[in-house]
C-alpha cells in the first residue's frame, strides 16, 4: 500500500459525504446498448440509494448524494481485493462533525456500475476505520451521475431516469429554479423562510441530498434568523469528523421559488460543526425535496420541480 499524504474535504451528514474537487473528473462509461437509462432506487430513512456494484461485489446499497464532487464512489468498509489494498493511496477525509478526519484507501482509476449503468476512469475510496459502522447503507456516489446527465429523480414511479443534458426540456407541468454550482460542485439556491410567521427571511442555502432532514438551519452568532423557543435537543447524525448534535422544532413556512411549504419540520444545527461551507444560512435535505419530483440539471444551472402524484410516504 502507497502512503501518499492525500487530504479530501468533505463536509456532509448523516450518511451523507462531501467530497472536494482534487484532480479534474474522468469520463469513461458504457450505456450498454440503452437508449433510455433507469435506475430503480429506494428510500432509506429519508434519502435516495442506489444498487452498485463494484467488480464482483455483492450488490451495495449506496446513497445518492449531491455532496459527492468527484466521479466516483466512496464506501464506508474497504473492498476484500488484495489488487485494490496494493495499489491504494493512503487519505485523509475531514468532514461535518468536530473530530478528526476519518481515514481510507483511494484507487484513483476504477470502475463499477450503478443499476446497469457502468462508469469506469472512477475514484474508488473506502474507510479503513469505524466511522460508519452500523450504518445500513454502504457508502455514497454523486457526481459521477450528476456530472454526467440530467437525473430526474421519480419519487412516485421509484426510478431515476439520467437524460441527455443537451437542450433538456421536460415540458411546462415543470418549474424550473436556478441554482449556483460553487466549491465542492454543490448546488446553492435561495430560500425563504418564516420561523415563526411574523419576520421572513432569505437564506443562501446548498441542498445536501443525502441528509434525511427538510431543513437544517445553521447556527452561528452573525445568522439571519433567532432561535424560537421550545426546541428540543437531539442527535442529528454523523458526518466524516463525527456526530453531529443540535436542535428540532418546525418553522412556520419555506419557500423555494414558486413553492411554498407551511408547518415543516426544521433541524437547527451548529455550523462550525454540520457545515464546511462559508457563507451557508441553512442546508436543504431531502425531506423537503423528495416532497416533488426532481430533475437536477447541472449543465444548466436548473433545479426542474414538479409536485408529486402521490403524497410522500404513501
């Protein structure tokens, strides 16, 4: 095994990871004579996984996560491939949590499949230590689809279809809202807030798919918004540098561009702990997106929302 003083931010939670951009993605993949690309997922404890195989390995279920922004895939236990162990890097991956980094193994050109979809050229990086033990997911993949296509995520039909992203138009029964790509290739958008129905507030917020909460609201001494009373305590998950501790209570309404949402439950975390990201008010999760169907357009900057057929949870 190469020791190679590797350090990757990442700055998720729950079973969620945030990678940061090291050396430039690599393309490579096989569509196996589909035209049209599927890939059933499920949802687990509120966030989106999704079957993956890497070599001949059992099917892993990983999650889907925008916080990924590298192709490839990291795994919460190393993969039993002596070939892997002997060409690996050693790194280290801070993440949301106060502690120190966790610590794995990277093979920087690998290739697995997801569904049926096979990517090759991709990073493969695996925990070595026990930061996610117990945990009934086995990792988490992001950009390598995001990246690559449009992923329309179809909470009613439990699919996700990866379209061509050249002159994607879902039709007019969409709404599209822009977002901003910034560090770590995560999607910022603007977001309206009431607390408690009197003041109302815009935060800049990243969406986080991999986080199960709706809302997460960061706080620190110069936030936005107060603190209302009767919030309770509670553990809000784990990231790559430990768990994550904070506070519950609901907020009056969010809105997201033409869609509003009253009485939704909201996380109130600390920021220098859950989030790496300066400048961040809040942290949207999908417990509120996966109240829509969702197509994520990274090539153009557009987030397409449609309301769901079916309620969430029916």
């Amino acid at each position: 095994m190469r020791l190679a003083p590797v350090l990757i931010a990442v700055g998720c939670v729950l079973s969620a990871v945030l990678l940061a951009p090291g050396c430039a993605p690599r393309s490579g993949l096989s569509r196996a004579g589909k035209p049209r690309l599927e890939v059933p997922f499920t949802l687990r404890n509120g966030v989106v996984v999704l079957p993956v195989r890497v070599g001949s390995s059992r099917v892993l279920q990983v999650i889907l996560d925008t916080g990924m922004g590298f192709d490839g895939v990291l795994l919460y236990e190393p993969v039993d491939d002596s070939a892997f162990l002997a060409q690996a890097d050693s790194v280290q991956i801070p993440g949301a949590g106060a502690g120190a980094p966790a610590r794995g193994l990277m093979l920087d050109s690998a290739s697995f499949r997801v569904g049926d979809v096979e990517l090759t050229g991709q990073r493969l990086i695996c925990l070595i230590d026990s930061t996610f033990a117990g945990f009934p997911t086995n990792g988490v993949i992001g950009y390598s689809l995001f990246g690559r296509w449009v992923v329309e995520i179809d909470c009613d039909r439990m699919v996700i279809t990866l379209h061509d992203s050249a002159g994607f138009d879902p039709g007019p029964s969409w709404t599209a809202v822009p977002f901003e790509l910034r560090e770590n290739r995560l999607p910022w958008v603007k977001l309206r807030v009431s607390i408690d129905g009197s003041a109302e507030h815009e935060l800049d917020c990243y969406i986080d798919l991999a986080s199960r909460e709706p809302l997460e609201l960061l706080v620190r001494d110069d936030a936005m918004f107060r603190m209302p009373a009767g919030l309770e305590e509670r553990y809000l998950g784990r990231g790559l540098s430990g768990d994550v501790r904070g506070w519950v209570g609901r907020v009056a309404w969010v809105e997201l561009d033409t869609f509003r949402v009253d009485d939704i439950p909201a996380a109130f975390a600390p920021a220098a702990v859950r989030s790496k990201q300066p400048g961040a008010d809040a942290v949207i999760g999908n417990g509120l997106l996966s109240r829509f169907n969702v197509a994520y357009d990274y090539a153009g900057s557009r987030l397409w929302l449609r309301r769901r057929q079916t309620a969430p949870g029916s």
